[in-house]
C-alpha cells in the first residue's frame, strides 16, 4: 500500500513538473523521436493562445462581384485615366468604368453588367485611344451575374482552407447574407517576425535598424544570442521583404525569417478571385523591368499539386508543382522552348498580381518542378498555398476591412490577471487560516489543479476567448 501512494506520489510530481515546464517557456520547439519537431506558444501569456476579442486581430468582409469584367490589351502604353474619362463620357446609363492598369498596356476595366452593343463601345473607345484591336485575345469579355449558393459555398470553403493554411489562432470564416462572407484572423493585426541568425546578433544593432528604416511602433524580444522576435504594425509584402533584406546588410545572415501576422498578407492569400494563371515573360532588358506578357494557356485548373520543401542538395527551400497531363504537355514544350534563357520567364499571376516569374533551367518533360529563389520558410509555404489552394466559383471584392482591438485591451487583461492572482491567494490564505491543515491539502491541490489546465491548453493547443475567462 506504502509503495503504491510512493508511486502514485511520483507520478503527480512528474505531471505537476512537466506542466511548470511547460508554462515556463513562452514557446516550446524540440525534437520527439518518431515524431519529429513540437511546436507550442503563441503572443499570449504564458505563451497561451488568444482568440480574437483577447488579442484583437484582422476583420476582413468580401462581396461576390457582379458586373461585367473586361481585360484589354491595347497597340500603346495604356492609360488609366484617359480610358475612364473617355468611357464614362459614354452615354451608358448608371455606368462608372473601375480602370486598373495590369501592365504597360493591359488595363483591367469593371462595372455594371454591359449589353452587347455597350461592350463595343468600350471597344471602340480604346481603338480611338491607342489604335485597332484585332486579336479576340486582347479584348476578354467575364460577366459575373449573382452568385448561386452552391458558388457561395464553394468560395467559404476554399476562403477557410487558405485561411486555416496561414495558422492563425482561431479563424471565423463565414457567410453573411446572399453574397458576402466574412473573415476574422485573431492576431493578423500586427506583424511577428521570428529571426534566427547565423551568428551573434546585437540588440541595440537590430534597434539602430529598424529606426532608420523608418519603424516607429516595434518591440523587440531577444530569445539567445542569436534569436529574436520583432513585432510591429502590420507590414505589407513588400515592407516584409524590405525588413528581411534591411536586417541581412545591417547584421549578417540569417538562418531562418519567419512572418506571422499582418492584414496585407492575409488578403494576398485569401485572394480576390483566386484565379491562377501562367504566362510567358519576354524580357526586353537584363533586369526585365520592361517587358511584355503572353498567354499559355496554362491556368490553375492544370496545377495538380504544390507545396513547400527543402533542398535536399543546399538545405534551401523551395516550392515544388505537379501538373496534370494536360498542362505537362504544355509545360514541357514551354521549357523545351526558353530553357536557359534568361530573357524568357515564366510569370504566375494571382489574380494579376505578380506572384514568382523564374527562369527555366531544364526542361522539364513528366510535368514536375522545382521553384527556387530566396525562400525563407514563411514565404515558400505562401507561395504553395497560393498555387494550391484552388479557384474561387466566383469573384470576390474588399468592401471592408479594420483592425480589431482587444475586447479587454492588453493592459485590463494584464490587470484582469493580477486581479485573478490576489484573489486565488486570499482565497488560499483564508482555507489555510480556517481550515488548517486540511485548507493547505486543498489549496496545493487547487494550484496544481491550475498549473496542469494552463499546461494542457498550452500544449493542446486550446484558444482562450473572453467567454472561456
């Protein structure tokens, strides 16, 4: 009976000090046998994670477009503003022309759904601009009518899918009405950046660096010699970039730059419409800032597969792509034609914008292949979710979009837990005082009771929201 209560005793010590582990650390990342690498923690305290209404955080409400979508490519340089002055002048009732330029002379032209004859007279305003367009190809006509519910269900399910890919705590995807859908990311309204460098790295250096790069609101959390977490106001793709190159030249390199967080990266990967599309890059210079952009054929619907790897010859990552047969033909005879050739590329597009145009290194003939670059982590799991994660049914459009503060706000949850604190221990020193010995058994067994729940949350993981508390 006497060994078993020694064991018994043993084992609850074991639990309690594998919890106060647990807790001690804001973030947990080792390597279990057979498993591989355990990742816990998060901004919260204690490293627990925090819903929206604790930790604020990203709400983003998208409307299914309906209207006619007109993509023209004109003889000239095209302009944004002389095409909307002239197509509004256009006697079409309740008509206002959206112009968005995609390139040098492809603009972008959405409004109100268009009759037949009104379509040619947009038509025909562009041929007086800039000259005849005599390819069909240069003048595509999309009309976005109202959307099924079926359409609907299609684009929550994979708006859910992309957002669950970006690992945010807690994400709330959902459809609101006929045709809108929100989109709640719990933490995205700031950016964290998770850096290790090769070497030692100064604080006061990495302060120096984001000062003069223009950073007001920052933090900095030094974890070792070598590791920092840097956390500011949300960045866009192209201030995250900019950081990571800043902190390159300024300190050394690093091992690993890893981003979580931020609006604009949440909407790069959500999409507008997600319609995914490869094109040949002619280069007209050595840095390719000029050049011209041709049709494939080749779409995201010929993408069977993409996700994010390491290089099993450098270590570096990457991001690998399947086609199916269909576009493995195309493919193949794409990189048949420009292999090597550092004047051709070939151009992803996401929704027009811009996402890799790598030059082709061999040619590739089953349909497989390999992007590589300067890939952090962070950003090659992006750029596979990009290419993966499929088209939307129907067109979506940012109508709204807000940062969303802390229901409590970070100061009155730091007080609601010193609140918590001195009430746990008066209600300790009055079973103590009361009860005696027995009060002490009860209130040892309520802190562990406490630091075990903590622990499993944690480890989990389990997202506290203001009901929880």
């Amino acid at each position: 009976m006497r060994g078993r209560s020694i064991k018994v005793t043993i084992l609850v010590l074991i639990i309690l000090a594998l919890s106060i582990l647990s807790l001690a650390f804001t973030e947990i990342d080792v390597n279990v046998p057979g498993v591989g690498k355990f990742q816990r923690g998060s901004i919260g305290p204690l490293g627990l994670k925090l819903g929206l209404d604790l930790q604020g955080g990203a709400h983003l409400v998208y409307q299914a477009e309906v209207g006619t979508n007109i993509t023209a490519t004109v003889p000239g340089p095209a302009n944004e503003d002389d095409i909307s002055s002239e197509i509004n002048k256009l006697n079409i009732e309740s008509y206002t022309a959206i112009v968005t330029a995609l390139d040098e002379d492809t603009v972008q032209i959405r409004g109100p759904l268009l009759a037949d004859s009104e379509r040619q007279q947009i038509r025909n305003v562009l041929q007086e601009l800039y000259g005849p367009i005599t390819d069909e190809n240069n003048f595509k006509v999309i009309d976005n009518t109202a959307p099924s519910a079926d359409q609907m269900t299609g684009a929550l399910d994979i708006i859910a899918r992309r957002v669950n890919a970006i690992g945010t705590d807690e994400p709330l995807v959902q459809k609101f009405g006929d045709d809108r859908i929100i989109v709640q990311l719990p933490g995205a309204s700031g950016t964290v950046i998770n850096v290790e460098f090769v070497d030692s790295a100064d604080y006061s250096a990495i302060n120096e660096t984001l000062r003069l790069a223009g950073y007001d609101d920052y933090d900095i959390d030094q974890k070792s010699d070598t590791k920092y977490r840097i956390k500011t106001n949300s960045l866009s793709l192209l201030k995250q970039e900019s950081l990571a190159n800043d902190l390159r030249d300024s300190i050394g390199d690093y091992k690993t730059f890893d981003i979580t967080g931020g609006i604009e990266a949440a909407k790069s990967l959500i999409g507008n419409t997600a319609s995914l599309e490869f094109k040949l890059r002619d280069c007209t210079d050595n840095f390719c800032e000029t050049y011209r952009d041709s049709d494939l054929g080749l779409t995201g619907d010929d993408l069977q597969e993409a996700y994010a790897s390491t290089n099993s010859t450098t270590g570096e990552w990457a991001v690998n792509i399947q086609f199916d047969s269909r576009g493995a033909d195309i493919f193949s005879d794409l990189t048949k034609d420009i292999v090597n050739d550092s004047s051709k590329r070939i151009a992803v597009f996401l929704d027009s914008d811009l996402l890799t145009d790598p030059v082709a290194r061999a040619w590739i003939r089953d349909g497989r292949s390999q992007i590589t670059g300067s890939f952090t982590r962070e950003s090659a799991q992006t750029l596979a979710i990009q290419l993966q994660s499929g088209r939307l049914p129907v067109p979506l459009t940012l109508i709204q979009e807000s940062e969303v503060d802390a229901l409590l706000g970070s100061k009155s949850l730091e007080m609601s837990l010193i609140a918590g604190s001195i009430g746990l221990l008066l209600i300790i020193l009055f079973m103590i005082v009361y009860y005696r010995l027995s009060g002490l058994v009860a209130s040892i067994s309520l802190i562990f009771y406490g630091v075990v729940v903590l622990a499993i949350f944690k480890l989990i993981p389990v997202t506290l929201t203001l009901p929880h508390l």
